[in-house]
C-alpha cells in the first residue's frame, strides 16, 4: 500500500466513516441529498444501458465506494460476478455489507494481475484523484485488465461544467471564505482533448460519448431548490431536467460530468 498517498486513504476513510453508505459519501458532499440522487441516477442509467447480459459476466468496479453502482448492477443481472476496489479499508467493509461480493484494498494504478480480465471496468470519478504522472499507467491498468470485447466505462468531471457549477467562480469564492472543510478530497477536473490523449497513448478506443448539459446549466438553480424545497417538489422539477439531459446527452455541451465507453484498439463495438 506504500504507492497510495497516505494523505488521500486518510481523507477518503474520514469521509467513509463520517457519511458511510450514502451518496455524500462519494459524490457532493456538501450537496442536497435530492440533487445527489438526480446525478446518481445519471451515472446508474449510463452503466446499466452500456453493461449488455452475457454469460459468465465479469465485471470490475474500481474506485466501489460503498457498491452505490454496484448494486444496481447486481439487482439487474444477479448471476453477474462482480468485484470491487478501493484504496480505503472502511470502504471494502461497506461494500462487503451492501452486495455481498468480494472486494480488495488496492490503487487503480496497480490493479493485481491475479484478479484477471473483464467484459466491464466501472471507474467513476476515480480519475480525477490521480496526479498526471499516474494517469497513463492507469489508462493501460484498466485496459490491460479488460476481455478482448470488454469495455471501459469512464465517467469523470469535465472542465466545460465548472463556470455553472461554482456559479462562475463566485460560489467558491464564498464557500472558501465563510467556512473550512473538514475533509478535502482532491480532485480535478478534464478537457475532451486531455482524455482523448489518454487513450491515443495506450490501446484504447473511444467509442461513445454522453453528457449532462440541462443539469449542468441549472447546477446551482439545482442545489437551491434541493435544499429549499419539498423533496416531493424538487424531484418532479429534476425529472423534467433528466428528461431534456437524455434527449441532449449526445450533444457536445457544456457538462459537469463526461461519459466514455473505451474499448480497446482493433475491437469492434
């Protein structure tokens, strides 16, 4: 465990500890609890349209947290056999808990070759922790990890969403003067063309792109009506929003969120 930062696992298990299974635990924290389940039921409907049934479906969940995708992943195909990793210990004890599956301590970066290969890798919001000397070893972890017709499913911050999403600048201008944070997990955010790179480095293949453009347009208006309204009312509003994200995911806006399915090079969809 010497190559994981003692300063990230410190963090990521206060934060395991402090939040446990919950959805502040590993997207917002500092979000509306009604506005981190429109985001997660972004991500969950990604991965279960990109996961196809298969027989003997393998899977990886890198970066598991406490199973938030994993779960639904299991709900949909049962039989699946689904592994997750996280470099915190508290977080594998919660996963354990909540799929029933197994789970290991270990950094993307050096995924353990006896775990073998994968028809799926789920690495959301993993990424973005990763410093840049790190990241092409990542990229070529997660491929080499993958079936000869398996896939990456990507999903990481993009630097398109940050102007709606910190109010222009303002909202962290405030946040950053009116209290402390307890815990700061850092992260990054990404440019098409940096991820892009990523895989013109290695073997893989981009082979589909979505995004979240009306959620991330109305990212703030979001959290306002989140914490100020009846969740009742709130999740009518954000369905309308999910709606018009689902008809315009395809489309090269502005986004908080980016989603890529990889393959790797020389295999066909």
């Amino acid at each position: 465990m010497d190559h994981i930062h003692e300063q990230d696992l410190s963090e990521w298990d206060l934060r395991s500890k402090l939040f446990g299974a919950t959805l502040r635990s590993v997207l917002f924290k500092g979000l509306p609890d009604v506005v981190n389940e429109h985001l997660h039921h972004w991500h969950e409907k990604l991965v279960l349209g990109w996961v196809e049934e298969k027989e003997d479906l393998r899977i990886l969940d890198v970066g598991c947290g406490y199973g938030r995708l994993s779960i639904p992943i299991i709900k949909r195909f049962p039989e699946v056999d689904i592994t997750g990793l996280d470099i915190s210990e508290n977080y594998i004890r919660l996963y354990h808990e909540n799929t029933h599956r197994p789970a290991f301590v270990g950094a993307i970066e050096n995924i353990p070759a006896e775990l073998g290969t994968f028809d799926y890798i789920l690495c959301v919001t993993v990424l973005m922790y990763l410093c840049n000397e790190k990241l092409s070893k990542a990229i070529s972890n997660l491929l080499f990890h993958l079936r000869p017709n398996g896939k990456l499913i990507l999903i990481e911050p993009h630097a398109s969403g940050i102007p709606f999403q910190t109010g222009f600048g303002i909202g962290t201008w405030l946040r950053n003067r009116i209290r402390q944070d307890p815990i700061y997990t850092r992260g990054r955010t990404f440019r098409t063309k940096e991820i892009v790179g990523l895989f013109n480095n290695t073997a893989g293949k981009i082979i589909s792109e979505c995004r979240l453009p009306m959620t991330s347009l109305f990212f703030l208006p979001m959290a306002l009506i989140g914490k100020y309204s009846p969740k009742g009312v709130a999740r009518e509003m954000f369905r309308i929003i999910f709606l018009l994200d689902s008809l315009l995911g395809r489309v090269k806006l502005p986004s908080i969120y980016v989603a890529y399915l990889v393959t790797r090079n020389g295999i066909k969809a």
